[in-house]
C-alpha cells in the first residue's frame, strides 16, 4: 500500500470508480460536513453536530483518524463489542500500549469495518467512506521474530474530527481549493494481501439529519482579528501607564532637586 501526493490535477491511473465530492465548508481549512459514523452496520445515532464538534476537517498531514471524545468514547465501545476479544487493554485504545498476536495471525478478522458519511455536493444526499481494520488496526513491530504488534489508529482529540492518514490511505484524495470541494475515489493502491481495504458507497438520502451538521459559534479567523484587537489594546494600555510613570520622576528631578540655591543648604549656611 502507497501513500503519495499529485500536483496539478487527478491522476485516472491512481483510482477506480467515480470521485465522490463533499463541499468545503470553510475554508481557513478543508473543513467538511460528517453526518454520521457506523462500526459495523451500527449507526452510532450521535447528534451530527457531535461529529462535527469545534470543526471536521481532511488533513493529509495527521497521522490518525482523529475523533471528539464523545465520539471516540462511543466508537472503541462499539469495536469493543464486535472485536469478540474480551477484556481488551484500555492502554491500547489510548494509545499507549501495543497489542500482540503471535507471527502470522492476522488480528484484523477480529474488528468490524468503520464507515464515515459525508454531505455530497446535491447537499440532500451523503455518500459512504468504509476502511476495513487492516487500516485503522495498524502494524508497528515484531518482538523476537515470534509476535506481531499493533497499534489502534484513531484517536481522540479536544479541537475537532480529523481525517487523516488512516482514512486517507484507502482512498484517492482530491484537495479542489478552486471549486470549494474535497473528493474521495477508491485507490488503487488501498490492498493488503491481495484484499481490498476500503469501500465506497453512495448516494444516501440525508434527510435524516439535521440540514447544517457544522460546528456553529466563532470560527477561527475572526478569533485571530479579536486576538489581534485585544493585543493592540493592551500594548496602548502598557504604553499610558510607562508615561504615568516615567513623567512624574521627570517633574520631580526638575522642581525638587537640592541645590545651592535651596531652602535647606542656606539655613546650614546660617
């Protein structure tokens, strides 16, 4: 499986089928709209608006398929559930343990698929992202030629959903800044032993949900221009009081310095 970058236009050769495209909503970021998650075929049944909590952006330079909390939180109950392994480290889920299997055993049978809906640009319609485990169960190492060891490749995150490379390496990625529009095709490349790990799917009606899933509230370049703001006012606000305080010594060393002339030394001279 290949993992690389085209610039200037698609390359027909590095994808099969049609180019589903979902609208960007904002575009400080290729910020898209989610509308619901599945493990398995179990609908997740979050609010979409959880989905898209802060913002849900594509981003080829994350690493991990990044998740809200809350979302995150339901996802490794419900893989939990279907893995069929019982007592599974909670380090694993969180990134800070590995989990082995002896060489050759392939643990991926043991995990549902995981499917991501995003809007379609005919905004009443949705189409399906669906990566297999092989991509989400990830392979790091072997330990003394006898295991194999993997890591979980999703993750939670407190600033928003984030699609990255574990998402990304299944499908044909196309970044359109011009037509606001991010497009997903199935890769070519996307095979593990000879087996497909991704699917795409669509178009679904989206009437179930709500029309505008996005993140409402302050986006960010407006909180740049109020960062901004409110720096310029302290710098005029440090800059009055170095004036209040610098002025008065001033006036202080001209009408109150001791010279041969003051009150003082002509009464000693007396």
């Amino acid at each position: 499986m290949h993992f690389g970058t085209v610039l200037g236009g698609a390359e027909p050769t590095l994808y099969r089928g049609s180019v589903w495209y979902t609208p960007v909503k904002e575009e400080w970021y290729y910020q898209v709209e989610v509308l619901k998650l599945e493990v398995g075929d179990q609908n997740l049944n979050l609010d979409c608006r959880e989905y898209n909590m802060d913002k849900a952006i594509v981003d080829s330079g994350t690493t991990l398929l990044r998740l809200p909390v809350n979302v995150f939180n339901a996802v490794v109950e419900a893989i939990s559930r279907a893995s069929m392994i019982q007592d599974f480290s909670s380090g694993f889920w969180g990134g800070t343990k590995l989990a082995c299997w002896m060489k050759g055993e392939a643990p991926w049978r043991f995990f549902p698929k995981l499917s991501i809906y995003l809007r379609a640009t005919n905004t009443s319609q949705s189409f399906r992202l669906t990566i297999l485990s092989q991509l989400y169960i990830q392979p790091i190492t072997d330990v003394d030629g006898t295991l194999d060891c993997f890591r979980f490749g999703i993750s939670s995150s407190s600033n928003g959903l984030v699609i990255g490379a574990t998402v990304m390496e299944g499908f044909y990625v196309v970044f359109d800044r011009a037509q606001k529009r991010v497009g997903f095709a199935l890769s070519t490349c996307a095979v593990v032993g000879g087996e497909a790990v991704s699917e795409m799917a669509g178009p679904f009606s989206s009437s179930d949900v709500a029309a505008d899933c996005a993140a409402s509230g302050v986006k960010e370049p407006l909180l740049w221009v109020l960062s901004c703001a409110l720096m310029a006012v302290c710098a005029v606000v440090l800059l009055i009081l170095l004036l209040l305080l610098v002025l008065p010594c001033r006036r202080r060393g001209r009408g109150g310095e001791i010279t041969d002339e003051s009150s003082l030394v002509r009464n000693r001279i007396k």
